[in-house]
C-alpha cells in the first residue's frame, strides 16, 4: 500500500522530496517546535496530498472511488513509524521509501 500511495504522488508535481522531513509541529511561544500539540504536518500527510491532487487533476476516477482510495491510504498521515524520523537511515522511512522509488 505504501509503494502504491508513493508512486501515485511521484506523478505529481507538487511533490517536493527535500520537504519531506517527518512530523511538524505548531512552534511554542520560544520559537521551538511544541511536541505536545497534534502533528499540523508531515510526510504522510504531504505523500496523501499529492495523491489526492494527481487524481483529481487527472480524472482517472468517479469521485466516489476516490474517497474509497484515500481512505485506504489515510494509515500514511498518522502512522507514527512511517512518519517518524528513522535514527539509522537519518530520516523517516516514507522519505527513505520515496527517494528509492
């Protein structure tokens, strides 16, 4: 399922692969990251848009088929290992997964 979800996003533009760099949180009143707030970003949910935008933009299916699909790859957008950075890779294995395919 992840391969399928990234070679759909590879087919969009919009993808950025230096921007994949896991979770982002909302910043504190310091400036810094608040790691007690819910994730406003990361690379699922970046990986998920994109997919979202390809298929739209190419009309490849009924919109209810569509919902159908995102809703099988939602698991990217919350999966705290998939999203998290990998401390032997260097970075999070979605971003790892992307750059091999």
């Amino acid at each position: 399922m992840v391969n399928s979800a990234i070679l759909l996003a590879l087919n969009e533009d919009g993808i950025d692969i230096p921007k994949l760099r896991g979770n982002k949180y909302p910043k504190g009143k310091d400036g810094k990251e608040d790691l007690t707030k819910p994730v406003i970003s990361s690379d699922g949910m970046r990986i998920l848009k994109s997919v979202k935008d390809y298929i739209t933009a190419e009309g490849i299916m009924p919109e209810d088929k569509v919902s159908i699909l995102i809703n099988k790859f939602s698991f990217l957008e919350t999966n705290v290992y998939l999203n998290g950075k990998n401390e032997m890779l260097g970075i999070t294995p979605l971003h790892y997964f992307i750059r091999k395919l």
